[in-house]
C-alpha cells in the first residue's frame, strides 16, 4: 500500500514539475517575441503547435515567428487558422504577408479588422492605420499597372549594379557615389550633375552643380522634391533636359525606395509635384535608377523584388511613348497580379514584332565586338567597309542631319508599332462591340506602320548616298 502511494505521489510530483517547465518554456517564448527574438521564440512555438494545433494563440505566435524570420509561405496557414480564430494581431500579419503577394484588397480587408479590434480596446492605431494607407495604395496602383513589355533582366551585384546599365552617351552617365549608397548623373554635355547628399538625420537629398568657366558652382537642392524624414536618390534626367525621374522613401512609396517622376518648371525655377509611375515599376520591394536611352529606344531599372542580400535584378523594357494601362475590370485578378510583380517577364511579351526588335538592339549594345560599337551610340551600315556608331562620323552635314530626323523616325515606329500590338491585343480580348470600334483604329495604325516603315527605307538609302558623295 504504501509502495502505490509513493508511485502515485511520484507521478504527481513529475506532473507537476512538468506542468511547471512546460509553463517556462512558454513564457520564456513569449517574452522572446515582445523581444523582437523571432528565431529563439519560434522552434518552442513550432512544438507546441504541434502538441495542440488547434489553439489558436500557439498558431499565431509560430505564424508570426515565421514571417519574421522571412519564411512567408510557411506561416500562411497558422495565421489564417488564428485570424479564423479571432487572434487581433493575426489580421495584422495576415495583412501584411497578403500586401507581400499582392492580394492589397484581403490586406486592407484585414488590417481594417486589426483596427477595428484595436478600436474596441481603446488601444493605439496610429502604426497599422500607416500600413492600412500603404495598402489601400497599393491596391489603387495595381488597378492602374502599366502595360510595359520588358525584355530581359539581370541578376548583379548590388554594389556594381550600374555595370549592368548600357547607355548611349546621349543618355549622359550614370556612375555610383563613393559610398555606394546611391548615383550620381552627369547629362550628355557633362556641364550638369544631379546627386544626393545626406542631412543631418542621415536621410539623403538631391542636388544639383552647373559647371562654370573655371570651376563648379556651388550645390543647390532640387526644390519642390526633397522633403524632409525622407530620402530622394538615384536621379536621371531625361534627354529633354526637364523630365526627372529618381528613387525616395515616401508615403507614396510602397516599400523602400519607388520611383517617382517630375518635370521642371523653368517659370518657378522649381519641379513640379512628383508622381509615383506605379507598377510594374514599383513593389512593396526596393526599386530604383530608372533611366531611358533615346537613342537605343530601351528602359533600365534596378529591383531587389525576389532578390538575395546583396543582389539586387536589372529590368529591360520597351519604353512607351504615353501611359497604357491593362483593363484591370475585364482581367483575371491573377494575371494583374503576374504582369504587375514581374515575376514572370514573359507574361508582359505580348507582341514578337516589339520583343524582337528590342532584343536586337539590347544584343547590339552589349554584345558588339568591335571597341567603336561598344562604345557608340548607335550602328548605322554606309557600305560594305564603313560603320558609323557616332553623328560626329559623318563627314556629311546634310547626311548627319538626315540620320537624325531617321533616328526620329525609327523611335516613332517602335511605338507606332507597340500601341498597334495593343490594339490588337484588346481587339482579341473584346466582344463584338469593341472589336467594331477598335478595327478603324486598328486599320489606321497598319496604314501608318507600313507608310512609316517605306520612309525610314527610303531616307536611309538617301542618308548612304549623301554620305558617299561627300566621301569622294
């Protein structure tokens, strides 16, 4: 008898003991999550969902662990089981993991429940309502994404990804501060540079320097850009000399830098408010260093969107001549979503005609092995024996000024071309009606290609002929 009673007070006592450490081990988990020490709270949190998979506190705790740790598709399911659960902080990572996959509207749907809770508590807003507006943004920009077709991309290294960037030196340059935190650009003339500097919050600012006779003038900030306890950087001015494009931390940014666009105001000596250019360009990631070459009618921008630490994805893309956006009305959501996150660049490729020329000229710019093609702005055949790259080759001036008004020329088809593929695009996506009113335009722009197309011929064989002439 008394043999049972010590085997049962034994028990108890084990019971007990392990009733006590199984407690510590759970408190120790939680006070490592308040911590911000995601990966020491989350293989406790991981056993003891396992031993009780339907608590829904264990589900949240491990679910969140593991978005902190970047395991995003691993932690889906706890948090959705949690959030099912009424877990208040489980909308609140649900609707940031689903801002991640591009599902804005089930993360505003979420974040507007967390605040709903936080409400009924009397608890503080102020931090998911910021995430709520980046949401509701977000959702606003994929219903307008931009109708680009990119070409290629390139995984480089961070820190000397502008090696990947082939302009013509029309473009101007482009070259890394010493840091290497960001870019300075210097235009065609090399009379004219654009760079950040940083304050004293450590936040960086554009600004610009003229070169004088004997020197450089001193800094001058951008204004109407830079603003401040955000950081502009990344700058590019286009060939017209007023366009701007740059990158900065905004609260119109949807995660790190977005790129913005401006245009100067030579009345107010100032740049116009800045606007968000949207996806695809933009992501809840990184995006920067937009910059256009004229010349060789291509687009360059740089991502860290799926990317390692330290690497970051050079984008080429066809730029267009105005905005075109997709019919996000008439459109699977989920096609939105695969043109607007670029996760598949072939999904933008909708016209061979447009894909194929830009190739051409993306291989003629990195791939030509002679030093004058690589280092030219453009390839222009006169005979069998002559190459030019620059204006500056021809000896003709009437032949020079052809050439440009044939580069003139060249651009307008490409985009005469792209915005005819997306009439043709949505002439097969409409029904009968829309197919009436899009085939006039359609018939227009065919006209207008092939009138464009005989031009460009004939204007280039008169820019040989004038060439030759001169030459003798």
């Amino acid at each position: 008898m008394n043999r049972k009673k010590h085997m049962l007070a034994a028990l108890l006592l084990a019971l007990t003991c392990g009733g006590t450490v199984y407690a510590q081990t759970l408190n120790q988990a939680k006070e490592w999550f308040n911590e911000g020490k995601f990966a020491e709270a989350k293989p406790v949190f991981e056993k003891l969902v396992k031993r009780a998979p339907s608590n829904a506190n264990y589900n949240f705790w491990y679910g969140a662990c593991c978005f902190e740790t970047g395991e995003l598709a691993e932690s889906q399911p706890y948090l959705e089981k949690s959030a099912a659960r009424k877990v208040i902080n489980a909308y609140l990572y649900l609707g940031k993991l689903y801002y991640t996959q591009y599902r804005f509207d089930d993360a505003v749907e979420n974040l507007e429940e967390h605040i709903m809770w936080l409400e009924k508590k009397k608890q503080d807003t102020e931090e998911a309502e910021r995430i709520l507006s980046k949401c509701r943004l977000a959702a606003r920009m994929l219903r307008g994404t931009g109708r680009v077709t990119v070409i290629d991309s390139f995984v480089v290294d961070k820190t000397s990804f502008l090696s990947a960037y082939k302009l013509s030196k029309a473009s101007g340059n482009i070259e890394m501060t010493d840091n290497g935190e960001g870019a300075i650009y210097t235009n065609e003339w090399g009379d004219k540079t654009l760079f950040p500097q940083t304050d004293e919050e450590g936040k960086f600012h554009l600004y610009s320097r003229m070169k004088l006779i004997d020197r450089w003038s001193a800094p001058q900030p951008l204004q109407g850009i830079n603003k401040s306890g955000y950081s502009q950087n990344f700058p590019f001015l286009d060939s017209d000399g007023i366009t701007l494009y740059y990158a900065a931390e905004d609260e119109e940014s949807l995660g790190g830098y977005d790129i913005f666009i401006t245009r100067y105001d030579s009345d107010d000596n100032t740049y116009l408010r800045p606007d968000n250019i949207g996806m695809p360009f933009n992501s809840p990631a990184n995006d920067y260093m937009y910059a256009i070459d004229e010349v060789n009618r291509l687009g360059w921008f740089a991502s860290d969107r799926y990317q390692p630490e330290g690497k970051v994805c050079v984008y080429v893309f066809v730029p267009n001549e105005s905005k075109e956006v997709y019919d996000y009305e008439a459109s699977d959501p989920k096609d939105i979503i695969a043109l607007a996150s670029l996760k598949d660049i072939k999904k933008t490729q909708t016209s061979d005609n447009v894909v194929r020329s830009a190739k051409q000229r993306l291989a003629q710019v990195m791939y030509a092995e002679d030093t004058k093609k690589k280092k030219g702005d453009f390839r222009f055949v006169v005979d069998d024996n002559v190459i030019y790259h620059r204006l500056s080759d021809f000896a003709s001036k009437e032949a020079r000024e052809q050439f440009q008004s044939y580069l003139q020329k060249e651009k307008d088809l490409t985009d005469l071309q792209t915005s005819l593929e997306n009439l043709r695009t949505a002439y097969r996506e409409s029904n009968r009606t829309g197919k009436e009113q899009l085939a006039p335009g359609i018939l227009d722009k065919e006209q207008r290609v092939k009138t464009l197309r005989d031009e460009i011929t004939v204007l280039e064989k008169k820019i040989r002929n004038t060439e030759l002439s001169k030459s003798k």
